[in-house]
C-alpha cells in the first residue's frame, strides 16, 4: 500500500506592500504544488491599498481582510488589533505553519499568534540585523522578538544566518536567498518606463518612508532640489501615502521640472523604474536588494543598514547629509554600474524554501 499523502496548509501573515511582494511569490509556488501545500493568506490590512494593488500584480486574492487600521494609530493599537483577529483566525484555521516575513507589526502580531496558538512559525528574511535596537524603529525589535518564537528561520544571506548563531539561535537556518529577488524576474519581462522625460538625460529615482528620516528630511530635500537644478539629472518620487512625508515634502521641495512627484506606482511600474533609472535614490530596504541585482547603483538615505553585504560595491551609506548626498549621486552617475550583484539570491528561493517544508 501506497502512504497517506499529507498536504500541509500554510497560513500566510502579511499587510505591507514589501511584505506583499517578498511573499506572493512563495504562495505561487505553493499553490503550483497542491499535492503538497494548501494556503491561506491573511491581509492585515496595514498598508491597505499599497498592497492590494500588489495582490492584482501578482493574482493573489487573501482569504481574509482585516479592517484593523485607523489613521494615526499608534504601535500599541496596530498590534493590539492585527493580534487579537490573527489569534481567532488561526485557532480556527489550524495550520501546519503561520509563515510571516520582515520585521513589520504585522510581522510581529502574526508570530505571536502563531506562538500562542502553539503552531509552527516560518519566519523569511529572518537574521537580518542593523545591531541598533532603535534604527529603524520599530523593526529591529520586531525582528529580534520574531526570532525567539520562530521554529524555522529562513535567511536571506549567510551573514544573517551569522546574527542568529551570535544570538544563540541553532536549530532550523537555512539560507535561501531573498523571495523579493523572485517576484523581480516574475515582472522583468515588461515594457520600459514610459513617464515624460527627455531621454537624453540622467534619470534618479527617489524613494523614502522610514519614519525616522522625518526629522532629518531637510537636508535630504535640499539635497534633491540641488541635484535637479545643478545636477542635470531628472528625478522620479513616487511619494509614499504618509501624510507626514507628504507635509514635510510639500514644505522642502522646491518645484521643478526636473522632479516628477507622482503617486506610489504598482509594482510591476516600480520595477520598470528601477530597470531604466541611472542611480537610485532610498532608504528602503527592499530597494537595496533589489537594485544590485538588476546593476543599478543605490545612494542608502540612512544612518545604519542592516543590508550590509553590498555596501561599497553597489551600494553607498550616506546619512542624511546634503553634501554627502549630492556627492555620491553626481559621483555613481559619472562612473555608471551595470554588474548585477547576486549577494541577496538568484530568484529561486520560493522553490528552496517550498522544498524545505515539503521534506519537513
């Protein structure tokens, strides 16, 4: 006789428009294998319509909708609320794994309801660390509290794998690559960019959201009006929903038509951007992945990385300092970069990572 075929189901945790990119691919991959794996994706709802459009981009349609967000929440809220739903769902669910990714309150809230309901967490990107319990606020804590309640941690690189050996954290790390790198080459065949530039120019693309640059944002907006007045170069700034950012932005940024302020664009758009910008501009970190990968420079707006691996090569930390800023830009957009690095993954790590719970 034959054995018993065990489909294991996996409940996804996610609510951000990186989470939603980092982790489509994974639930693409999982559904092609329904010898293998069920799904069942939960939207917390924390970046509501970033990743909704993420969800069309890449088909994906969440099994459950958490209307948990409020303008101006605080931490405390956010958590309280994704957590006290996840709890229910899960119990109900009763999944073989709760699989979260990052260092996001969703993040946080779906490993500690996965851990209270006593069901395995499989936590992606996990090991990351900036070794500054403040920078960036609140995700390094996040992360480093997901790792105590985490049964299987799946590292991007070795140097993560690292953190988590340094932290005492032995059994079950395995280093697969970044899955952001996957959704890339599900999208790379797509058109070029089409926003209204003259072509002979050097194109920059901006981005910026981490709350913590807030307060530094004058600089780095005297930086961007210098670069697209004296610079010769034309600026793209999808402009991150925060009316915070947006306040700040309105104030400092001068208008010119070297910068096109436009609204967040999808992903499949954003990755059309990146693959024709000249230099990036960001204090994401999902675009200091992603950018070395397609062979673009990356100017890091920010005072620590926890991306370390191409710093130097493909990848320069600046601060929030205008001079320093301004400096690198003109500095990458004289010498030009076209190497793809593949310090993150090759974009196979949905299929290494589907491999692993298989054989689990």
């Amino acid at each position: 006789m034959g054995g018993v075929l065990i489909v294991k189901k996996l409940l996804f945790v996610l609510g951000t428009r990186p989470e939603g990119i980092k982790m489509c691919p994974l639930i693409l991959e999982a559904n092609s294998r329904r010898n293998e794996f069920s799904t069942v994706v939960i939207n917390t709802g924390q970046h509501k319509e970033l990743v909704d459009s993420v969800f069309n981009i890449f088909k994906v349609k969440p099994n459950y909708n958490l209307a948990s967000m409020i303008q101006n929440q605080t931490l405390c809220y956010s958590l309280s609320n994704i957590l006290s739903a996840l709890g229910q769902i899960i119990k109900e669910e009763s999944p073989d794994y709760v699989i979260v990714q990052g260092d996001t309150t969703s993040t946080f809230a779906g490993a500690l309801a996965g851990y209270y309901n006593k069901i395995p967490v499989v936590h992606l990107e996990a090991g990351m660390r900036s070794g500054d319990l403040y920078s960036p606020f609140p995700e390094e804590g996040n992360r480093k509290m997901v790792s105590q309640i985490t049964d299987i941690h799946f590292c991007a690189t070795d140097s993560n794998k690292e953190n988590l050996l340094k932290e005492g954290i032995k059994e079950n790390l395995f280093v697969v690559g970044n899955t952001g790198l996957d959704a890339i080459n599900l999208v790379l065949s797509t058109t070029q960019s089409e926003l209204p530039f003259n072509k002979a120019q050097k194109k920059v693309l901006l981005t910026l959201h981490r709350r913590e640059a807030f307060s530094s944002m004058s600089p780095v907006m005297e930086a961007i009006n210098y670069l697209s007045e004296y610079g010769g170069v034309q600026i793209t700034f999808p402009m991150h929903p925060n009316p915070n950012l947006r306040k700040v932005v309105g104030e400092k940024l001068k208008n010119n038509d070297n910068i096109k302020c436009i609204e967040p664009l999808d992903y499949t758009e954003f990755v059309k951007e990146m693959a024709s910008a000249d230099v990036i501009l960001t204090d994401s970190g999902g675009v200091q992945e992603e950018a070395p990968f397609l062979g673009k420079p990356v100017v890091v707006i920010r005072e620590k990385t926890e991306r370390t691996e191409t710093l130097g090569k493909g990848s320069h930390l600046v601060g929030y300092s205008k001079t320093k800023i301004v400096a690198k830009t003109l500095e990458l957009l004289e010498t030009g970069y076209n190497t793809p690095d593949y310090s993150y993954g090759d974009g196979k790590s949905s299929k290494r990572i589907c491999d692993i719970l298989s054989n689990k």
